[in-house]
C-alpha cells in the first residue's frame, strides 16, 4: 500500500493545489491516465491521512512509557497527531505528566 500512496497522493495533491473548478475531476483523471474511481478511492486515503496526520486506520494513542526517574530535568514537549504540543518548562513528576494527558485525548 505505501508503494501506491507513494504514487497517488502526488496526483491528488495536485489536483487540490489547482484553482477551484479550474478543470474536473474526469478531466484531470484523464490528463493523468487514472480511473476516476481509483482517483476518489486515493483522495478519500489522503483526506483521512491528511486530517488525523497519521497513517489511515490508526486510532487512539499509542501507549507511553516513561524509563526515567520519576523527577525529569529540561523541557519535555508532548506532540499530538492532530498538531496540539504540551510543553512543560520547569520540571515535573511523570505522575504529573501522566494525570494531563486525558484532558486531551477528549
């Protein structure tokens, strides 16, 4: 699947880059020598990867797991797929890190 998303999101981010109905789908599906329905089924793909910034089909969180002391020292950045970041400045316990990460899984 990598190898065809390698291929097809190219050509469906093109398509999206081009002014609006500046041509159609058909046309441009034919411009490229692709199905229209393959074209539909990759931008639905890169519509779903795009959204959740991650691979289609990945839900939920991944689990962490912390293997330091329960005292950490410099900044700790916490990124979420959809682009929100937790920066902590000062130093925190990882139960403090632990009981924050709900608030934002909502």
């Amino acid at each position: 699947m990598a190898e065809s998303s390698e291929k097809y999101f190219p050509l469906v981010e093109k398509f999206k880059s081009l002014p609006a109905r500046s041509i159609t789908v058909e046309r441009y599906c034919w411009q490229q020598s692709i199905n229209t329905k393959t074209f539909y089924y990759w931008k639905k793909k890169y519509e779903a990867h795009v959204e959740k910034g991650r691979v289609s089909g990945r839900k939920g969180f991944l689990p962490v797991v912390v293997d330091v002391p329960s005292k950490t020292e410099g900044d700790i950045t916490i990124e979420y797929a959809d682009g929100t970041r937790l920066i902590f400045k000062q130093n925190v316990s990882s139960g403090y890190i632990k009981q924050m990460l709900p608030v934002f899984s909502q």
